[in-house]
C-alpha cells in the first residue's frame, strides 16, 4: 500500500526551501524522483527522504 503522495509543496516544506526551487530541480534533472500523474506532479516521500540521505554531507 502506498502512503500518501507528496506534491512540489510538501517537497518543498520538507526541505524548507521555495516550491519554484522543487521545480527548478526537476528542470536541471536534479533533485528526487518524482512521477508525473496527469499534469500533477508526486513524489514518494521514502524516495525524498532515500535522495536527500544519498547526498553528501
């Protein structure tokens, strides 16, 4: 079962940084993985905190 997906704004929130900067992300192809459902964009919130914890410190 999924847990709830999250959109750009609770990226965003997670990280504490703009949503523009979320988008800006998936523009340069950076940032975590998202799936695109309609026009929406969601992210798994396993696979945000998986990306962040990948980066180095």
């Amino acid at each position: 079962m999924l847990r709830n997906l999250w959109g750009p704004g609770d990226v965003a929130s997670y990280f504490g940084i703009p949503v523009q900067t979320v988008y800006q992300w998936r523009h340069k192809k950076y940032g975590p993985p998202c799936r695109k459902i309609g026009r929406h964009l969601r992210y798994k919130p396993e696979e945000v905190e998986s990306w962040f914890n990948s980066l180095e410190a």
